[in-house]
C-alpha cells in the first residue's frame, strides 16, 4: 500500500513539473513570431504571437467587452474563429452553447497566437471608442460604495443607451504591474452627453477597486472604452419588475433617466436589497423618482438590520420580498442586476410567479 502511494505521489509531482516546465517554456522559450489576425475579411493586423487575442486586439484599439479583465470567467469577449484558432479549451465550454462551438464561437482571452488568424467581431464593436476624461467628483455612498463623476474630454461626447456599460483602464500603481480593464454599467442621465458616472463596491484585494478608492483621487485624467451591452429597456408597454442589490443600483438610475425624459409610464416596481441597513444608499433619490414617475414604485429591503439599525421597510432576501408579492405577474417583464447567485434565484422567483425566460432581461456583475 506505501508503494502504491509513493508511486501516485512521484508521478503526480512529475506530472506537475512537467506542467510546470511547459508554462515556463511557452512564456518564456516559444517564440511564435509575427501572425496575422484577419478581422472580418477586411482588416488585417500584424501583432507579436504569444499574446492571447483580446489583449492583442485592445492594444490596437479594438475593443471587445470583457467584464473579467481577459481572466476567463464572464464569457463576454466571444468571437468567432474561423481559421488558425486551435481546438476549443475546457476553460471556454461553460460559457459557449452547443450551436456556438459549432459555429466556431470562441473566448477571445483564451485563444492565444500561435499562428495567422481569421476572426469575425460585430461591426458595431469597430465603433467602439477609446475616451479620456477627468474625475470631477468622487462622493461616498456607504462604507464601500462610491460614486463616480467623470467630465469627458476627448471625445467630448458619449452617446449610450440606459443599461450599458464602459470598461474602465485601471492603470499600473504600488501593488498592480499591469494595466487592466474592469467594466462598470453607467448610471449617468443619457440626456448629459459630457459625463459618466459609475458606481462601484470595493472589492476586497479588487485590482481596480483598490485603484479607484486608494488611489484615484478628483482632478485625476482616466480612460475607458464603450460603451457596450444590450441590457436596455424592451421596445413594449408591459409592466416591469426590477431586482438589484449593491451597485446593481447603477443601470436602473440611468434607465430612470431615460423613462422621465421621455415620459414612460410602465407600471414598474423596483425591489432593492442590502444585508443591513448601512448597505442602503440613494433612498431619497429613488422617493424623488417616484414623485416624478407616478407609476413607478420603490421597494427597499434589508436581509438582517443591526440590532439598535432602525428599519421600516421590508425585512429578508430582496427574492424574498418578491415572492412576497405573491402576484399573477404573466403579464410583466423582469429587468435583474448583480451578482450571479442573486439573479439566478431572482430568475426561479419570477419564474414561478409567470414571468417566462424570455421576458427577463438580466446584466450580471462578474
């Protein structure tokens, strides 16, 4: 039995040296030499082989979304591989459907360059553009949430639709070597075409949260790129519900905007959560909206207040608060922001109250 074991041991730690031997020697060996990536059978690139595709793509100024930073884990920056991709990754699978393996659909910060390329992006991520602006105002909304006020200044103008997001440059600082992009939905009045604002959570050891709270500071030039995403409102007359939680708050400020600009009145009720009262923020906002837009209705939920936390609203899981309705809601469209836990319960709830699949429009922060 100890031999067994000491032969599974040995081979298990020359498996891992190996492994380890062929990461160091693909870094820092392999040389892959100029490739070709050609982009929709029209544009061509002459970039250095090593690099995987969405870094090499934004450092020509291409931009496809990826609210991960390129780490694998959101399975936004899809494009089509058509030629000289190499087979599809276990790291790839969970986030492509059958049809799209099938149609050559890959991530790309997971094909590196090894070779030429021919890839295919929608035309409308070739107008995506790069902005620079200055933040004007930094303003605390609790312990670690914060808003954003960015001016533009080149280009002057941004034209996004309510629910979209940009994709921040968080730049090199002490403890960060590298330039990364983090993407944040934009919470800024459509009708102001020379700001953006964001709302961001610190992430705890967050490379681009610990940026903007420890190190951005007002009067400091950022950049970012966008806007993208196709969370937006549906083109019906249908009654919505909406569920967000912490800076999920930052789509529906802007689609609120958006809906007393021109004057919608859908029937909407929005069910906000945070686990204690502190975690509440913009409540006042959101009762001046409700004067504004008589049709519209603000839930606020707190999952577990403080003893001594004075609350007066709805107590528990913002999905608990919703299944609380108890409500035939057959008829209504399901609009959801934040985490992927929360969304995913959202979705059962509306589900079991009548709103199908297709009804529910979803952004997940990753």
């Amino acid at each position: 039995m100890l031999t067994v074991l000491l032969s599974v041991l040995i081979v298990s730690s020359v498996s891992a040296g190996l492994a380890l031997v062929l990461v160091v020697a693909d870094r820092f060996v392999a040389n892959y030499g100029e490739c070709t990536i050609t982009i929709n059978e029209q544009k061509k690139l002459k970039v250095q082989g090593g690099k995987n595709v969405l870094a090499a793509l934004t450092e020509e100024k291409l931009f496809i979304p990826s609210a991960c930073g390129g780490r694998g884990t959101c399975g936004y920056c899809k494009v089509r591989a058509t030629e000289g991709a190499g087979p599809v990754l276990p790291t790839e699978t969970p986030f492509l459907t059958p049809k799209e393996i099938e149609d050559n659909v890959r991530l790309s910060c997971q094909i590196k360059i090894r070779n030429d390329l021919k890839i295919e992006i929608p035309e409308e991520l070739l107008a995506v553009k790069e902005y620079e602006a200055v933040c004007s105002r930094i303003t605390d909304l609790t312990y670690d949430m914060k808003h954003f006020h960015f001016e533009l200044r080149d280009p002057p103008t941004i034209d996004f639709v309510p629910g979209q997001y940009i994709q921040l440059l968080c730049p090199q600082y002490k403890g960060n070597r590298e330039e990364v992009y983090r993407a944040y939905s934009v919470a800024s009045d459509p009708a102001d075409k020379t700001i953006i604002d964001l709302i961001i959570r610190r992430v705890p050891n967050g490379i681009c949260t610990t940026w903007c709270f420890d190190f951005l500071k007002e009067g400091d030039t950022v950049r970012f790129n966008g806007p993208y995403g196709e969370f937006r409102l549906s083109q019906t007359d249908a009654p919505m519900i909406w569920v967000a939680g912490a800076s999920g708050m930052a789509p529906f400020v802007s689609l609120l905007y958006q809906m007393r600009n021109e004057r919608i009145t859908r029937p909407t009720t929005y069910f906000f959560g945070g686990n204690k009262v502190k975690d509440m923020f913009y409540l006042d906002r959101m009762r001046a909206f409700e004067k504004e837009l008589p049709n519209f209705r603000f839930v606020p939920v707190v999952a577990a207040p403080d003893e001594g936390e004075q609350w007066d609203g709805e107590r528990g899981l913002v999905t608990q608060a919703l299944e609380r309705a108890d409500a035939d809601l057959s008829g209504h469209e399901g609009y959801l922001c934040g985490s992927p836990g929360m969304i995913d319960a959202a979705i059962k709830v509306m589900n079991q109250l009548g709103i199908p699949n297709e009804r529910i429009f979803y952004d997940k922060f990753e």
